[in-house]
C-alpha cells in the first residue's frame, strides 16, 4: 500500500492538512522526474553544499582497533551536518510548488540551521521551532539560524526537546497551509515525507557506494550510522538495501536503558519501543503501558526523539537492520577518541556510530572493513561537553 514500509507508516493527521499532503505527494512525483529540477538541486548540492563528501579512511583508528575504518565526511557539508541534503532539496520543491514560507522543527539546531541556510539562499521567509531545552544546549545554532534572517520559537510545553518542537510545526503548518511548507527534517510524519527525506539524504549512500568501490574494489562489510529519527542513517543505507552489507542503526542508549513512569533514560526507539503512532505515522515509539509517549532523554539532542522512521521500524522488522545502542558515556568516550586519533570533531550524535564501532570492532560482529556515517560535526556540543567536563571535576 502507497505510503506503508511494510505495516509502518501511513498518514495519520487532521483531516485538514490532507490536501496538503496530497499535494505535496502529487507535486513531488512530478519534481522527481524534472529535469530542470534535478539540475538544479544538484548545482545548490555542489556548488552551495559542498558535495560530494570525501570517504576518508581513518589510518589511527584503523591501526588501533584492527579493522579497516572509513569515514563518510557528513560534517563537511555546508553548515556542518547531512542535513542540508534535504533541506535543500524541499525548500526547492516548495519554491516550484508556489510557498512563500517554510517552518521546520530542530531538536540539535543543525536541521534548523539547514533549513536557514536554504530559505535564505532561495530568499523564502523561515521559522524554527525549537525545544527550549535545546534551545538552551545549542545556542550557537540558534544563533545562526538567527543571524540568517530565520525567526526562531522556543518551545516550553512537554519535555521542551524535538517531540514537542514538531507538534508546534505541525500547528503552525495547519493554520497557515495555504502559503507554507513544513519543512521536516527527518524520516519521520505522515506520507510522502518519510520518503521525500529517505530520497533527498540517500545522496550520502550513493556517493559512499561509488567511494567504496574506487577504494576497495568491493563494498564494505557492514556500514554503521546513529539513529534519532534516522535520516541520516536511511540515507546511506538505501542504496544498499540490495547488497549483501550488513547495516547497523546505533540509538541513544542516554544515562541506562530502562523505562520510568514518565521518563525514558534512553532515545532507544528501535531498540525499545513498542508500536504506536507519532506524528502522524505508525512506527515504533517509546510509550508506557498506557501508550502515553515517554520523554526521551540523551546527551544528544538530535536523537532525543521518542520515535523513529517507520522505514527503518520495518527494515529492522523483516531482519534487514540491526538496532543497537550505546550510553552517553561511551558517546562521550568516542568523541574525544576520535577527536584525539583523527583530528576530526565529530557531533555528539555521530559520536554513537562511532562508539559502537570502537567498542565491538574486535568482535567480529562487523567484519574487517567498516564505514561510519559521520552525520555532522562536533563544534555545536563544545559548550555542553565543557559544561559536562566542569561538573564532573567539581563533583
């Protein structure tokens, strides 16, 4: 069925904001195909974005821990993160489709920050909703975001992260239909986003294929990328899905994987979730027995999100993906290695992919050459990380 990953997905949303929806779909299907189009995003991923990104073998690392490491540079992208892949890519669909206006959610700042850059760049008027929380331990981003002409909202309601910055987007997209977009930054909401994403981000998979190819005369034997909502990581797994590599989706393991009353210590939706619907889409969600949605917790704001991609909910359903987790702590432990042995910072987020690597490389578990989507880079987490630091010392 149109819109399903096998029992997951679906558009489950107001019936105002189905026009909406099937206007988007309708108009996409047409945009995919343009050749005006293509050109066009291609020459803004080039010569705007940056693209492609090098795939970088990681010599220390590699040396260290036995296993042929390779890097794929997601935080070399203009603004420092994948997420400018499709943020640009929407913010010029909604341009063609006649928006004026863009209005996105941002949990880490970064989907946030690539939605300024592109509504700046295609002179769109731009508003962010953002967990005050976030808003707080990310305040360079806000900001930039600022600095690029975007308003942006703090939002105080819930938990005050990314769950409750989408439900402020998702209102304000219902009031102002007419002359805008909503501009998601992941593979999560109703239909035909999670596909519109996965196919703007899967621009990561493809280079990585051809990358891999030049490099090793093979593809790799496993490719590991965290997972929030997993944009990131359904973009470079897509174009693999067919291949024999085996695909490794790291969530946030946060403070210890259990369940409170009220409070998830974990962002592990893959690994621990439980079927139910979230913004507007059937998927795996953290939710107590009640099926009220659990508040995430994580070092990382961008994967403190109480769901996931239902894409991803079915690859991991029908044994195609592998959901894994790691702590903060082990988070933390990868970010200054890296850091440390490569001389690259990497976010806090890809800090997991790359913490799950360091600890099971000797394992066997993936194989003897490995890639790391290393979705964006660290600058944005220095203050939180110092702040971190100065606490413990003080403890």
């Amino acid at each position: 069925m149109k819109g399903y990953y096998g029992k997951y997905g679906g558009q489950f949303v107001p019936e105002l904001l189905m026009p909406a929806l099937e206007e988007l779909d309708r108009e996409y299907e047409k945009m995919r195909s343009d050749k005006k189009f293509i050109d066009e995003l291609d020459y803004l991923l080039r010569d705007f974005g940056g693209r492609p990104t090098p795939l970088y073998h990681a010599p220390n690392l590699s040396q260290k821990y036995g296993i042929k490491i390779y890097l794929k540079r997601e935080d070399l992208v203009h603004g420092g993160a994948h997420k400018l892949n499709n943020a640009l890519g929407q913010a010029l669909l909604a341009k063609h489709m006649g928006k004026k206006r863009i209005v996105a959610e941002t949990g880490a700042g970064q989907h946030g920050t690539a939605t300024a850059m592109a509504a700046a760049r295609l002179g769109m008027e731009a508003t962010v909703y953002m967990g005050a929380k976030d808003v707080e331990r990310q305040k360079m981003n806000v900001y930039r975001m600022e600095l690029m002409g975007t308003e942006v909202i703090p939002v105080e309601s819930g938990s005050k992260t990314l769950k409750d910055a989408i439900n402020e987007a998702m209102r304000d997209w219902v009031t102002n239909v007419k002359d805008t977009h909503y501009l998601i930054g992941s593979v999560v909401g109703p239909h035909p986003y999670p596909m519109i994403v996965r196919d703007f981000q899967s621009v990561i998979g493809k280079e990585t294929r051809q990358q891999i190819l030049e490099k090793e005369g093979d593809l790799p034997d496993s490719i590991v990328a965290c997972a929030g909502g997993g944009s990131n990581a359904m973009g470079i797994f897509y174009p693999f899905l067919e291949d024999d590599v085996d695909l490794f989706a790291v969530e946030a393991g946060g403070k210890e994987l259990k369940e409170g009353p009220t409070v998830a210590y974990h962002s592990a939706s893959l690994c621990e979730g439980k079927e139910g619907v979230l913004h507007g889409a059937h998927t795996k969600v953290l939710q107590n027995k009640d099926g009220q949605i659990l508040e995430s917790t994580s070092i990382s704001a961008g994967l403190d999100y109480a769901g996931v991609g239902p894409e991803l909910a079915y690859l991991v359903n029908i044994g195609r993906l592998k959901p894994r987790y790691i702590t903060d702590e082990l988070a933390v432990n990868a970010f200054n290695e890296l850091s440390r042995k490569e001389g690259i910072i990497p976010a806090l987020e890809s800090s997991h992919a790359v913490g799950y690597v360091i600890e099971n490389a000797k394992s066997g578990e993936l194989g003897d050459t490995v890639i790391i989507n290393l979705s964006g880079r660290g600058d944005k987490d220095l203050e939180s990380l110092i702040k971190r630091r100065d606490e413990n010392e003080n403890c």
